[in-house]
C-alpha cells in the first residue's frame, strides 16, 4: 500500500511544480529527481549495461543526469536520444553537466542491455506517436531486460491511463511526489506496473484534490449487545427466471450480506416462485408478493435498504417496481438489470434519481454503464458526471474501478484482480455495499468499503474463483479489518 493515497492530475501536479520553482531552483529539483532515480537504480539493480531513452524535454533532462550519476559509478551507459535532446532549459543545464557526452546515440543498439530507462516523455505528454516512435517502443517492449520508466511511462496519457496505440511496457515506474491518474486507471495502470514514489520536494497540494487511493478501510467495532434487529435490515429482490444466473445473481447478493454482517436479510418473490426459492434458501426469510401494491405497502412501512437489480427481468412489472422505489425515502442499491430498465425511459428514471434524498448507490460495469451514461476517455471524470447528474453514489466497475459520490469525492480501487471477472461477481459486490448500507455506514464508505473487501477476497483466493468461494472467504477477510 501507499504511504499517500492522494492523486495529483497533470494540471495540480503543474501548479505544484510552479509553486515549489518560487522557492528552489528548479534545476534543483531536476538533480534531486535525478539523484533519487540513481539512488533507487543502485540499491536495487546491479546492472553492467544501462541504455537510458531521453527525449527533448525535462524528463529527458532528468535521464541525462541519471546517466551522469551512473558514469560516476563506472556503469557502462547509453543515452539513446532517438528526437533529439535538451531543449528546454533545465535539460540544456543537464547536458552541460555530463561528463562524457560521447554517449548519446540516435540509434538504438541493445546489445548486451540489461536494465532499460524511459525518459523520453514524462506527465507533459499529449501528443500521437510518431511511426519511428512506435516501432521503436515495440523493439523495446519486446526484450526481456528489466525496464523502469521515470514518472510515467513514454506513450501513456496522464490524466487518462490512456494510449494512441502503443506505449512503453515497464517492469517499474518511479513516479515524483504523488501518483498521476495514469498510474491507477487501465492501460497505463499494467503499463506503469509496480509504481514508487519518490520524494524530491514538491508542494504539498493534498488539500486541493479530490481524487483518492482506497486505503484499508476500519470497519466499526461489533458491540455484545447487539442482535439481528440492530444489526440492519436488506430486502432483495429474486428474479421470476428460476435458470442459471437469474438464481445465482440473487441467492449470491443474500448469502454475502450475511457474511457481510447484515441482522437480516428477506427475499422478495412473486408468489408462484415462493415453493422455488424455499428449496434454495436456509437464514434469508421469504416476503412473497402478488402484484406492486404489496410492493409498496412493504415500501411504505419499513426502513430498510432495498437491493434491485440482481437476476431480474426486464420487464414492465420490474419498470414500476425500481420507479416506486425511486420515489420511496428507502436505502437503494442499483445493479445489473436495472440498467437495461433505466435505458428504457432514461429521463424519468434519470430525473427520479436526481430528486432522491435517500442513500442511493449504482453499480455498473462498463457495459451497463454506457447504456444511460456517456463514455469518453476519462473514467474519472465519467464517474464524477455520473455521480452528479443521478444524485447517487457511483460505482463503476472494473480492475480499476472508480467511485465518485455527489458531490465529486472520488475514490479508485488499485489492488484487484483479474479472478473476480466471473459470474455473480458483481452480485457479490452489491450485496457487500447493501449490507454494509443497512448497518448505518454511509453510502459513500459503505461503497468504498464494499468494493476493498470484494478485491481482497479475490486477492487471497488468487486463483479462478466462483461468487460462492468470495462468499466463503469473507469473514476471514473481514477479521484484519475490526
């Protein structure tokens, strides 16, 4: 884990850069990143053979000076400076200062490499590759050394974790001061791989984002004297497709909010299904109903939370189903199915959510989320509208998944796993955040929380897993975090 989990975007990252130059030397900070990198490089590598890709800029300015602290150190070191080479004014300073300048080259000779330095661009980059570029980054990407790349790697887009086509692959990114939005949001999240910050003197600016790690989570203390009653209450609804997944989204969303700590939790079934869901369930208590009055007197008298979505139909029963319950001061958690439903009269629905005062949390995949959201090439700044425009808390899912409440507070999940893209995953992860919803957490913790515990699941099973084995192991998982 991070020892800060704050994420400065290129345009706060700027502004600390330029407010740090007032007071030191911005040269200065240059030798400092330089000399961290080098500092880094030695005390855990033991190269014979390093070629460092430096570009026109400061970042290649900052490879020139980490090539003349290696020199120092009687490593064998090439700049491979394929677009030329200090031309801003900290990296013609740089240049000045390395001893050997014999060793800058315009083409690309690995033979004998055994540790590779990307700095060629750095968080600046917004440009498209140019074909030289691009097959050169495929040659380096294709060899075995290990690669570390300074900042952000060449080719991925700062504030997106995006890429034209192609981008330098490392092993290693040592990033300055805090991490960049590329570090966490796929691609550049695999491309940048193992991340260290590094300090070098920067600005603190924490104060001035809102874009976050999820850091481990305390859950709250269990009294002695609490019972089912207090302990919350969930109402699911179970889906009338007594097939596969249908049965498996709801039974799997109330067996782990059992897990997750919830006193109660009752399903809500058509009549005909009752006889279905009583071969199936063992703690959930059944609440059957006929028609959407029963729906709403069970609306109407409790204050429970409410998980849809999971399983169901699209149907016209369902459409007024999750519209009486828009309109209810219930607690709402949306998934799965209830997306297909919203696309179907979106700005009802997206009115109705936007006049709820009642916790409300959204969970889709990009799939569903496309289907009532618009996509452009920034997860963070989608999740931030999406949260706005429906008055929720959204959770967009993915490896790197990004929750964002109403009011802009933004949180991403790094450590997951490529194990929890199964069936009944996500129904898992619902219930999770319903459960964690009806014992009083907050819509926007219950969610960070939710989803922390979801990937740590996955990450101790490590292995292909099913909803059931995440079910299992969760209150072991759950036990570090009292």
């Amino acid at each position: 884990m991070f020892k800060n989990n704050k994420i400065y975007n290129q345009e706060l990252i700027t502004k600390s850069e330029n407010l740090t130059f007032k007071k030191t030397n911005s040269f200065g900070i240059m030798q400092r990143a330089a000399n961290v990198c080098s500092k880094f490089i030695l005390a855990n590598y033991k190269p014979k053979k390093i070629i460092i890709l430096c570009g026109p800029g400061n970042n290649g300015g900052d490879g020139i000076l980490i090539a003349n602290n290696l020199i120092k150190k009687n490593i064998d070191v090439i700049i491979f400076a394929p677009i030329g080479y200090a031309k801003s004014k900290d990296s013609k300073k740089a240049f000045r200062k390395l001893t050997n300048k014999k060793i800058i080259k315009n083409e690309l000779n690995i033979k004998n490499c055994d540790l590779f330095v990307d700095a060629l661009f750095g968080f600046n980059f917004s440009r498209k590759l140019s074909n030289k570029l691009k097959k050169i980054i495929k040659v380096i990407n294709s060899k075995s050394f290990t690669k570390i790349a300074i900042d952000v790697p060449s080719g991925v887009y700062c504030d997106t974790g995006q890429i034209d086509s192609i981008a330098i692959r490392a092993d290693k990114t040592l990033t300055f001061h805090r991490l960049k939005p590329c570090h966490v949001l796929q691609p550049g999240k695999d491309l940048s791989n193992t991340v260290k910050i590094l300090d070098i003197g920067l600005t603190n600016l924490d104060s001035k984002t809102n874009i976050n790690l999820i850091k481990t989570p305390k859950l709250k203390a269990l009294s002695s004297s609490s019972h089912k009653y207090n302990r919350g209450e969930i109402f699911i609804f179970g889906g009338s497709e007594m097939v596969g997944a249908s049965k498996l989204a709801t039974l799997s969303a109330s067996q782990i909010a059992f897990k997750s700590g919830v006193g109660v939790v009752k399903l809500l079934v058509k009549d005909e299904n009752k006889n279905f869901y009583k071969s199936h369930v063992l703690e959930e208590l059944i609440v059957t109903y006929s028609n959407i009055k029963d729906i709403e007197k069970i609306v109407k008298k409790t204050n429970s939370t409410f998980l849809f979505g999971c399983g169901l139909e699209t149907n016209n029963e369902n459409s007024k189903i999750l519209e009486l319950l828009l309109k209810s001061k219930s607690k709402l958690v949306i998934d799965a199915s209830s997306f297909s439903i919203i696309q179907k009269n979106l700005k009802k629905y997206i009115s109705l959510l936007k006049s709820r005062k009642a916790d409300t949390v959204l969970t889709p995949h990009f799939g569903e989320f496309k289907k009532i959201f618009k996509i452009s090439d920034n997860k963070i700044i989608d999740t931030k509208l999406a949260a706005i425009k429906t008055n929720s808390t959204v959770l967009f899912k993915g490896n790197d998944t990004v929750i964002s409440d109403k009011k802009g507070q933004t949180y991403i999940n790094y450590f997951s796993s490529p194990h929890l893209a199964t069936a009944g995953s996500g129904d898992v992860l619902a219930g999770i955040i319903a459960s964690l919803i009806a014992q009083n957490y907050k819509s926007l913790d219950a969610t960070i929380i939710g989803c922390y515990l979801h990937s740590q699941c996955a990450i101790k099973i490590d292995k292909p897993l099913t909803a059931k084995d995440i079910i299992d192991i969760l209150p072991d998982v759950l036990k570090k975090y009292y």
